[in-house]
C-alpha cells in the first residue's frame, strides 16, 4: 500500500510544474520540519523547486532551522497564483491550514501527509499514520523506501521534527522514532547542536512566562495547577507557552494543569494537560479538542469568567 501510494507520489511531483508545500498554521518543529524537508527532496530528486509557505508566525526557537529563510508568508503569494500539486503536511483539520487551506483547495492536485487523527482529509491522495511521531518520520519513510537522494539539511530536518514533536522523545509510543534518530546519528547529524539550536528565545518571552508560572494558583489540593496569562504577557509569548505547561508539570502533587489565555477582551485561549488522567474530554466539553492528555479550547468570555468556568469543570475530577 504504502509503496503504491509512494509511487503516485513520485508521478504527481513528476508531472507538476508548481509545487506547493504547506504545514498548519503557526506551525511547530515538525510541521516546519516537515515542509522544509519536503522542498528539498523534491528539488535533489525530481529539479523542481517547490514553493514553501506558512501561516502565522513561526516561533524564535525555529530560526535555526536549516533552509528556514526558504519558507515563505503565504499572504506574499499572488492570490491568482495556483499549483499544479498542493502538498499538504502535518495539518490535521483544514481549519489548522489557516490561509493556507485556499491555496491548497485550488491546486490542480492535492497530496497530504500526515501523523495527526483527521474525519475530513482534503487530499486527492492521503499518506497518512496515526502510528507515526511525526510527519517528519513519514517522510523519512518515504525517501527511505523510495530510495530518494538527500543530504545534511534534509537528515537534520527530519531529527528535529522528531525531536520537537515527541518531546525530546518522551512520548513515543514505538522505538520507531528511536531507531531512525539511530540512523540520522550513524549519518553525521549532531544531536546536541540541533537541540542547542532551539534554544533561541528572546529573553521577554522566557520571563513573561516566568511571570505567569510564579503567579499560579493551585486548586483541589494542588492537583490542578491553573495559570492565567494576561494581554501584555501574551503578547510577549513565543509560540502557545509550552514551558509553562512544562514548569507546571514538573511540580509534585500536580495531576492537570489549565494556562488560559488572555486574547481579547472576550476570548480565552484554554491549554489544558493531564499528567496520568485525560483531559481531552473537558476541551471537547469546552467545543475544543486535542489528544488525550493535551488538549485545548477558545471559551468566548472574559478571561475571569472562563476561570471560574474551568475550576468548577475541574470539580471532582
Ligand atoms: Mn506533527
């Protein structure tokens, strides 16, 4: 199956004359990993250069990315520019393409990969694993299988979607990822210079979510640990505040952990994480979602209002 999908992947990028390759919105580690990588074995096999964008913002920690000044702001495309192929990676639900999603709807063609669970693929042709850790370990699979050239950018982009997407490979499920980390590592990639390389965060945003971590309450007897990040704070925030969440988890007796944020007046952004308990059901409840133990949600109140929401929620749990 997946050798047959693969070969049709090799004929669409054969065939087409534009290339476009998108990941979801804001994207991560490996949504960025994943594109990035895409473009530049398309351009070594097939001497066509894609065209790489993205939504949002890409987050400081990403800036060392190899090929990263490649990629570019899809609001800079000309809006009457279509593709003949859309490659659409790491996205889960179109509404996480942002507006990205118009660009690949009008392609010629569209072909998606991808690691995440999705009840509405928008590919022609879907070569998607719910199994794998990343989008970059299904690449990796592909030009593995495919016997496709690549080189020093194409490896280290792969290891660190793997590494950015399974928490330093903490959440792995499989050795999978481990064995291909292996591989990268028998190849010359340098895996202390990659995760070196992340460390790149403007010093306001590392303390705005000191500040946030410092002020948080503890409900329930300290296993829900709750942290609210004001406007001005978010503003300073680099990506969705993953070291809160990481700081809050660290402390003993903390089982769940909710950081709200403060994006409008009337709008809260909900990050919510379950240590050994799942907290996918109460994002759901809240019109969210996510993973079991990751989840979130947007509550369209004031920041005060979806806090008491979120304690009372929280309640027996
Ligand atoms: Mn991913």
């Amino acid at each position: 199956m997946m050798n047959e999908k693969i070969n049709i992947l090799a004929d669409k990028i054969r065939d087409a004359k534009s290339i476009v390759i998108m990941g979801h919105k804001n994207p991560d580690g490996d949504a960025l990993g994943a594109v990035l990588a895409m473009g530049r074995l398309i351009e070594l096999n097939f001497g066509v250069l894609p065209v790489c964008v993205y939504d949002g913002n890409i987050p400081d920690t990403l800036d060392n990315f190899p090929l990263r000044q490649t990629v570019r702001y899809v609001g800079r495309l000309d809006p009457a520019k279509t593709f003949d192929l859309a490659l659409v990676l790491d996205y889960g639900t179109v509404r996480n393409l942002g507006a990205s999603a118009d660009v690949a709807q009008k392609a010629a063609y569209r072909i998606e990969i991808d690691h995440h669970e999705n009840d509405a693929p928008i590919g022609d042709l879907c070569i998607n694993d719910v199994h794998a850790a990343a989008t970059t370990q299904i690449i990796y699979e592909i030009m593995t299988t495919a016997g496709w050239k690549y080189d020093a950018d194409v490896c280290n982009l792969v290891a660190l979607g793997l590494m950015t997407d399974t928490g330093m490979f903490k959440y792995i499920s499989d050795s999978r990822p481990l064995r291909i980390m292996a591989d990268l590592v028998d190849g010359g990639i340098h895996v202390r210079r990659l995760a070196d390389g992340l460390n790149n965060r403007p010093a306001k945003s590392v303390q705005a979510e000191a500040t946030v971590v410092a002020r948080a309450e503890f409900l329930y007897g300290g296993r829900l640990a709750l942290a609210t990040v004001m406007s001005r704070e978010y503003k300073n925030l680099d990506g969705r505040g993953d070291m809160i969440l990481g700081m809050l988890g660290q402390i003993k007796g903390v089982e769940y952990i909710a950081v709200l944020k403060q994006q409008r007046e009337n709008q809260t952004g909900v990050s919510l994480r379950g240590r050994t308990r799942p907290v996918r059901q109460i994002a759901t409840a809240l019109g969210g979602g996510g993973h079991e133990y990751a989840a979130g949600a947007v509550i369209a109140d004031r920041i005060d209002r979806a806090r008491a929401q979120i304690i009372e929620m929280f309640e027996g749990e």
